[in-house]
C-alpha cells in the first residue's frame, strides 16, 4: 500500500464511539461491502484498469523527471493570500516553501502542534531569499469547535483567501476510533473536518472571485479512493467502523474526491480540484505500514517508483501554480496534471450531491 502524504498533527485522541445510525440501515456492512472494502490489488486492477495505468504512467514519470519546475513554471503569486492545511511537515511543508519563493502577500499555515509550526516557518524562512509573512493558523480538523475558532481567526485577519489546499490527512489502524463529534476518525477529519473549513470560509472565497477570475480550492485525495466502500457504508457510521483501516481511510480519499467535484458544481465561479500526489513513502506509511505485513511486502515492491517529498509535492505545485485556464474545475488529477480519465466519485453528480447534503447534515451548517 502507497501512502501519498505525511501524518500530520492535525488528528485527535479517539474518543467514544457515537453512531449515527440511519433508520433503516443495518448495523454492519454487507458481505458485498466488506469485500469491496479488502480488495485485493489484482481485484482494484480489474476494477479500475485504467486508474493502475494511468497510476503506473505517472510513477515513470516520476522517476524520469516530469517537465514541472517549481521555480520557473509556478505563475506569480504576488497578492495573493495562500491557506494550507497541515503545512508543518511533509508535502505540505515543501508546498508552502516552493509556492513562498513566487511572492504571495500572505500564507497561512494551519495545523494542531504550535511548536513544530513554529519551527516549520523557521525553517520554510531559513530557505528563503528574503522572509515571507507566514502565520500560524491553529486547527485541530478533528475538532469542529477549533475549525470554528480558525476560521473566526482567518477571517479577522484576511479579507481574501486565493488558494486553499486542503492536505492535511490522517492514517491510523486503530479501529473504532472516532472524533469529537462520534465521526470515524478518518471521514471525519480528512473529510468532514476539510468540509467545514471550506464551508466556513466560502463567503471570503466568493468575495476574492468577485475581483478575480482565479480562485482555487485544492483537496490532495489519494488513489486510495481505490478501497473504499460503498457510499452508504460512508454515510453510516457504525457500518464504516466495521470497515478494515485502508477501507477507512480510503473512504475518506473517495469522500475527498466526490466533495471536489460537488464543490466545482456548486460553485462555478471557483476552482475545485482533487489530486492524487503519487507514490510517496512519508510519515502517513508508518502507523499502518508498520502493524499490516502486507503493507509492507507492497511497499517494498512500490519504492522503486516512489518520490521524495520534493517530487511528491509537484502535483500540489502544479494545481496551485499553473496558468488558470490549464485547470478544469471538478478534475481529479494523478502526478503531474494528468486529468481526463475519468473518475467515478468525481464524475456521479448523484453521489455528490448525496455526501455534500450529509456532510451538511453533520456539520450542522448550510452550503
């Protein structure tokens, strides 16, 4: 199993199971939805042929040096103010660095550990020709009370927000861990958590693309979109608690994907997008990696055509830094910029709109 982006700080203390049961769903999934949820690599391979050629095309050119660099093909980011969640490490870390050499007036560097933060912007600084405004924005995305808190605290200090990158992701093995709010600890912070946030912060969004035909809402997905379960196993909490750990995680990769999608649906006059940075082995691997002996025999067959966080980060730099009008507004993108193949989260309006009125249901905002 390919990990495509470090753990972050971004994940909380599991607390106690709360379901949200729906009337008329079963308790657990069903033998079809727990197969799903295990497949196999030869099984994902004959069900997504084309996702494993396109994910082997991008590995190659990973490895050959894709025709992405940072320093000359990055557009001018001069004015623009850049949020990025789970910035203090990993691809994250490395985005705000690359995109900090191209002039924006402010980047946002949203994340749980103030100390690693802090020494994050020390060090992203320490790269720099001349210093950059960079800030901490405190967030817990396992926290509804903190996503409120953050924005409040963006708000207040920004009147505009150009790019959002929404990286931040949690990986654990640990079954029937959940969220402060009884969400399974994955959906709940990978997505959910993103959700809110993107909700909260649509109305400085939608004001910044009043003056300007360039807003971008960036969401790093995962091909482990892959091993995700149906979406009413999504939607039913004790039924995705029942779910092995990729399974979970994955479907939080699939929710990201289909969000992306809704997102650019609703609201044409932004540019949403999801991503899949490619095959990275960071921090994200180890909690799993570390407990799952099949994980790591895949792991062990997947290094060669691995990136390090520098490569692995092209795709996020591609998304952020490329002339507008190369984007298409609801694409999910393999590295580096590959669209076009299709994508059955992105591409099921229905599912769309099904995870976006749920999600609004557990936030308990409107959208």
């Amino acid at each position: 199993m390919s990990q495509d982006h470090p753990k972050d700080d971004s994940s909380a203390v599991p607390t106690a199971q709360t379901k949200h049961d729906a009337p008329n769903a079963t308790a657990s999934p069903s033998l079809l939805d727990e197969l799903l949820s295990m497949r196999t690599p030869l099984a994902r391979f004959i069900l997504h042929p084309m996702e494993q050629i396109k994910l082997m095309g991008s590995s190659i050119r990973q490895m050959m040096g894709k025709k992405f660099d940072p320093d000359q093909d990055i557009t001018d980011q001069t004015g623009k103010v850049i949020l990025v969640t789970g910035g203090n490490t990993g691809l994250g870390k490395e985005t705000i660095l690359q995109l900090a050499k191209h002039h924006p007036a402010r980047i946002y560097l949203a994340a749980r550990n103030t100390a690693k933060t802090q020494a994050a912007i020390a060090d992203i600084q320490a790269h720099l020709a001349q210093p950059i405004d960079i800030r901490h924005l405190p967030l817990d995305l396992s926290s509804f009370a903190s996503i409120h808190t953050a924005a409040n605290q963006f708000t207040s200090s920004s009147d505009r927000l150009d790019t959002l990158i929404l990286n931040a992701a949690i990986m654990t093995p640990r079954r029937n861990a959940t969220t402060a709010s009884g969400h399974e600890i994955h959906l709940g912070t990978n997505h959910l958590g993103h959700f809110l946030l993107t909700q909260l912060l649509l109305p400085t969004l939608l004001h910044t693309a009043a003056s300007t035909s360039d807003v971008r809402i960036i969401t790093i997905a995962s091909m482990a979109w892959q091993m995700s379960p149906p979406l009413p196993t999504l939607l039913h909490t004790a039924s995705l608690l029942a779910c092995t750990s990729h399974a979970r995680y994955g479907a939080s990769k699939a929710a990201n994907i289909a969000f992306a999608a809704e997102l650019a649906r609703r609201y044409p006059q932004l540019t949403s997008v999801s991503l899949h940075p490619g095959v990275i082995f960071t921090g994200l691997y180890d909690a799993s990696g570390a407990a799952n002996p099949v994980v790591r025999v895949g792991v062990k067959m997947l290094r060669p055509f691995s990136a390090d966080e520098r490569q692995g980060s092209l795709n996020h730099l591609w998304a952020a830094g490329v002339e507008r009008g190369v984007l298409r507004s609801g694409e999910y993108y393999t590295p580096v910029g590959v669209g076009g193949w299709g994508n059955e989260w992105a591409e099921d309006g229905e599912v769309g709109r099904r995870l976006w009125e749920w999600s609004e249901g557990e936030v308990g905002g409107k959208g």
